[in-house]
C-alpha cells in the first residue's frame, strides 16, 4: 500500500523542537514493520559499535598488518563507529515512539552528520581501491604516512564542506520528512534541491571509478597470468627505463638500466608496507641510495626476470577488498534507487524500510567479512584478545 502525505506538511519548515515531536510519523507503516525495524537497529548496534572499536584497536596496534590499506580500513571503521553510536539509536527511537524527540538543532546535525559519515565510508572505500590499483599497475611507494594523513584529512574535509550549503539552507535544508520518519535533505525555499548532485558525486561517480580500477586490476592479474603459463609475448620483461650514464650495470648504448619487477605488480608487501626496505637491498648510487631518489619497486639489473605469481597474501587480500566495496555497493544501492527512482513522498512503506535496513547493515558487515577472508587480520584479533587475558590474569 502506498503512503500519501500532504505535500504541504512535508514541505513545512520547522522552528521549534515542539513543533517536531507534534508530526506523527510513520502513518501508514504496519506496526509490525516498524518493530521489526527497531529490533534490527538493535541488532546492528550490538554487533556494529563492538566490532568497529575492536577492529580499530587490532589494526591499530598489530604490526604485522600495518600498512596503507590498514590505516584506510581503520579510518572506515571510524566512520562506522560514529554512524553506529550516534546515528543508529537515535532513529531506533524514532521508530519506537513514532516521533521525532531529539530536538530541532539536532534534527540538522543528525542529517548532516550521516550524510558526511557516508560519503567518508565512499571516499575512503575510493582511496583503498585506487592504493591497490597503484600498487598493481604503478608500484610506487607514495602511500607513506605523511601522504596517508594528507588524504585522510581531505576525505574529512571534503566530505564536511560537501554539505554544508544545506546546512545554512543555502542549497536545499535539512529538515523532518514525515513519510521516512527522520531528518534528511529536502527542497529549499525556492525548490531546488541538492539529492541528484550528492548521488552522483558520493555514489555514482566513486562507484564508477571503483569498478574501472578493478577492471584494469584483473586485466593486469590476468596477463601477469598468461605470462606465466608461456602463453604470453616472450618478449615481455621487466621494463627497462634509462637512468644515467656510469661505469658498470651499463647497456650495449651506455645506459644504466633500471626494471621493475613485475612482482611487485601483484606484491603489496613491498608497495603497501608503510616501513622503509632495508639498508641491505638498497642499491648506493653516489652518496644517496637509490630509494631515495625514486619511490618505486626497482632495482638495477642486468638480467631478465620472469614475473611472478601473486602469492596467497595478495589473493585473500585482494578478496578481501572486493568483498568489502561489493558489500558496500549492495547495502547502499537499494537507498539510491528508492531515493531517485520512487517518487520523493509516495512511495512503499516496505521499500522505504529495507533500503534503509540495507543502508544500515554496512555498519556491522565489515569486521564479519575480515574474520571470514583474511588470516592477518583474524591474527590482530587473536593476538588483541591474547594481550587483554594476559592483562587480566597479571590482575
């Protein structure tokens, strides 16, 4: 059955936090639907806010997985975390009373910060999958601190100042919408809206770019694949590049040649590690190494190197990653359709409500999916479960 609102109470404008809590909400969902959908929240808190703060904690002081990727997965568990505490109670509670009773200076933050906590999850998921494809097809090494906390703090910024016109009211406002029972983006004064812009630039286009990122990712497995099985060009080697002219480690031309490896095409141990190579595998070339003057996988040789097989570290690694952006993809398309597709105030009150459920699951999906795929990150937990029962039988 479809619910119809008056378009004039959904595009009423809100002073006053009595004024909110007096607009019944929810009045043509079941009853059962929406206690279904408060156990649901429930159930996602009691998973979500545990398991984001311990993979934080585990990631964060486990050595063995610290590296780029990790610190991207942490900080999408940040996000996570806050969605969970703040943003998953307070509309349980609109669910169960049927209300709004946060107040309305709390209706604007509560839209605002749920769309910044989404579009840092997105941008974030970009930022893992762009590192992996520099890593595939580019092996250089840019991802070290100091430029991990630069992106960081964009993907933060950026996320922000992405909504604030709407905030201020400048560019649609942010206000209750009686038919989806909690404060989110409507039209503005003059009837312009920023939905369709915030789709497109925190969804469609970072989904877009995922999946020709990966796309090229399998292209490049793949063919590293065929050569390996002799089906490949023969021809096809390390990629000599010229350097400068020396004494030794020449070509017939008088050239210093340097290859990549094209193990490390496929390699994220050496590309993705956060901790410099050792002294010994440095190559000196003056009074510098030669790490120092290029951030990349190369080596100085003079032999051909047939490339190398991604290891089982990369492929559950790889799995891993795809699992998590699959998983996010499934959970907010089905809100992306019902927002853009279905009709803004006349649509099902089932499809409101499993879009939003999809929408929230994220939240407690990721830590069930590293416990599932990856060795390395089943060993954080272990070895953080271990610190803590050693802690308390010191007690």
């Amino acid at each position: 059955m479809a619910c119809d609102y008056n378009k004039t109470n959904v595009r009423m404008v809100y002073t006053s936090s009595e004024e909110l809590a007096s607009v019944e909400l929810y009045k043509c969902y079941p009853d059962t639907l929406l206690t279904i959908t408060f156990a649901c929240h429930l159930v996602f808190m009691l998973i979500g806010i545990p398991g984001n703060l311990t993979t934080i904690i585990a990631l964060a002081f486990c050595r063995k997985v610290r590296n780029a990727t990790a610190i991207f997965i942490i900080n999408l568990h940040i996000s996570d975390l806050i969605f969970g505490s703040m943003i998953l109670p307070m509309t349980a509670v609109t669910f169960w009373t049927k209300q709004w009773t946060h107040g309305w200076i709390m209706c604007r933050v509560y839209a605002y910060c749920k769309l910044i906590l989404i579009a840092v999850s997105i941008f974030t998921i970009l930022a893992i999958t762009i590192n992996r494809y520099i890593i595939v097809c580019h092996p250089l090494s840019i991802y070290k601190r100091r430029n991990i906390t630069i992106i960081l703090i964009i993907i933060w910024i950026l996320s922000s100042t992405l909504f604030l016109p709407s905030f201020f009211g400048v560019w649609g406002r942010f206000d209750l919408e009686p038919n989806l029972g909690f404060c989110t983006t409507l039209d503005d004064e003059n009837g312009k809206s920023p939905k369709k812009f915030f789709a497109s630039t925190a969804f469609v286009a970072p989904t877009l770019i995922i999946a020709i990122c990966y796309a090229r990712i399998l292209w490049v497995v793949r063919k590293t694949k065929r050569i390996l099985q002799g089906q490949g060009p023969k021809s096809m080697g390390p990629t000599h590049l010229p350097l400068t002219r020396t004494q030794s480690d020449t070509s017939t031309d008088g050239r210093t040649l340097i290859s990549i490896d094209p193990a490390s095409l496929t390699n994220s141990r050496t590309s993705d590690d956060l901790t410099p190579p050792s002294s010994a595998t440095a190559t000196p070339l003056g009074h510098k190494t030669f790490d120092n003057y290029f951030k990349a996988t190369l080596r100085l040789t003079r032999k051909e190197k047939r490339p190398k097989s991604p290891t089982s570290r990369d492929k559950r690694l790889f799995a891993m990653i795809v699992a998590i952006i699959v998983s996010y993809t499934l959970t907010h398309l089905p809100l992306m359709v019902t927002r853009l597709i279905y009709k803004e105030y006349n649509s099902d009150p089932y499809a409101n409500e499993l879009a939003h459920l999809f929408g929230c699951l994220r939240t407690c999906m990721n830590p069930i999916i590293y416990v599932l795929i990856s060795n390395e990150y089943r060993y954080a937990y272990r070895s953080l479960l271990e610190n803590i029962m050693k802690k308390f039988r010191k007690q």
